[in-house]
C-alpha cells in the first residue's frame, strides 16, 4: 500500500478505537505522520491524503525539507533538541514535544521572544526511568512546569512520552495509564493543557485505549526506515 493509503486507513482505524474507549473518548486523536529518514514526496504525499501534523526528530532535516516543503501543515518536533538549535527550531516548528530542562526551556523562551512568537511546547516525561533517554524525571516535572509557566514566551500544551521498547508491548500500558493519570490531574487546573502524545508504531493501539489524544507514527504510515544510515532518504 502507498504512503496515503496506510495513511487513511490508520485514520479510520484510529476513529474506531476512539469510538470504543472509555477514556476521555470525546476527544478528538491527532495523528502526527513521523516523516524523518524520508523525502519531501511523501511528505507532500500524506499531507495531500489528509494528514494535518507532521513529526520530525532533528532540526537540520527538518529545515532543509521544510524549506521545499510548498504545502500547509502544523510541524510538530518530536526528538531531543540541544539548546544551541533552540533558536532554529523556533523558526521551524509550531510545536516542540521535546523540552525536558530547565536550561532548554530558558533558550528556547528567550528565542521565542527574540521573534516575538509565543511557542507551543509539550515536556516530555521519562516515567520509565531510562537512562538512556531523554525525558524529566518525574520528581522533577512539578518545578520544570513552574519553570515554563514562569517562562512568558512558552505555552505549556500537554505532556509526551516515549515508552521504552519492551519486547511484550504489554508492558507499556501501565505507564500509558499512569500518563494519563498525571495529565487529567494537571488539566483540571490549566488552559490550553490539551495533548497527551503517546504512542509509536509498535504500541499505538494500546496508547489510544489508555487515553492517548496524539500518536506519533512513521513506520506504519511509510514502512521501515532504512537501519544502515540514519541520514537515508527515500524519496
Ligand atoms: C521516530 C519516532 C516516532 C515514530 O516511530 P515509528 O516506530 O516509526 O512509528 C515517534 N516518536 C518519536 C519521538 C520518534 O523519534
């Protein structure tokens, strides 16, 4: 199947699974088309079927294939930034997934400001402690949050997380709950807190039943990325 017709048909299956859960199923569900490793056709591809958000992890990429990019769509970046990029991914994205520091936060409110544009981010949890990822701690996300709300360039809009890769996707759904719990908790006293991004590839459909409002998927929209080169195109 091409990139459109996965993309359409997720979307279908997506709205049955809001349908079906119990969880907040009035919300609407934002696919994100996760459109790293791949060319500008398919991006234009996929946005042309419909897709209204799309999801890059590095800012170089991304600013290279937006720039010939030609179409209408809300970028969201989904993968670690550095702070020394924090002033280019202000100009790129309309909403940046990634913050998980005090530090990052400040470049990225000080570049906002130096634009004069108020950035959408989400802060992105580490809830299953990996050392290896990125993420804040959840004993520390109650001062980042005073931090980005102290922030007056930052729109704090919700909460992101990746799951870590447990061989039975299962395991995930005890942390996809857990989320959920920590962002109605927070949302009862906020405005404009709305987005709560879990869910990649292999553990989507159990992200949505636990209460996931935005999936962030690539491999199941445009099939596996190329393993030898992360810097492999498909155009
Ligand atoms: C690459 C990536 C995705 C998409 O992963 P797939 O398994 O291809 O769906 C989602 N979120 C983040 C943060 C990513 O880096």
């Amino acid at each position: 199947m091409s990139a459109a017709e996965n993309f359409r048909a997720i979307m279908a299956e997506i709205e049955d699974a809001r349908k079906k859960r119990t969880v907040a199923n009035e919300e609407e569900i934002i696919l994100i088309a996760v459109t790293k490793n791949h060319g500008v056709e398919v991006m234009r591809e996929v946005i042309d079927a419909g897709a209204k958000n799309i999801g890059e992890n590095r800012v170089q990429e991304a600013a290279e294939k937006f720039q010939v990019l030609n179409r209408e769509v809300t970028r969201h970046l989904i993968g670690h930034l550095q702070t020394n990029k924090a002033k280019q991914a202000v100009k790129l994205f309309d909403v940046i997934q990634s913050v998980d520091s005090e530090h990052l936060a400040a470049a990225l409110d000080k570049a906002a400001a130096q634009i004069g544009k108020i950035q959408d981010v989400l802060i992105q949890v580490n809830i299953a402690r990996e050392s290896q990822k990125s993420g804040v701690l959840l004993e520390d996300l109650n001062s980042l949050i005073s931090f980005v709300d102290g922030s007056k360039n930052l729109r704090l809009r919700g909460l992101m997380m990746i799951a870590p890769n447990f061989s039975d996707v299962e395991e995930c759904r005890p942390l996809f709950r857990q989320m959920r719990k920590l962002f109605d908790e927070l949302k009862t006293s906020r405005n404009g807190f709305d987005y709560l991004s879990l869910g990649m590839t292999h553990d989507y459909k159990i992200a949505i039943e636990e209460g996931a409002n935005v999936v962030r998927l690539g491999t199941a929209i445009f099939g596996e990325r190329s393993l030898l080169n992360g810097n492999h195109r498909q155009v």
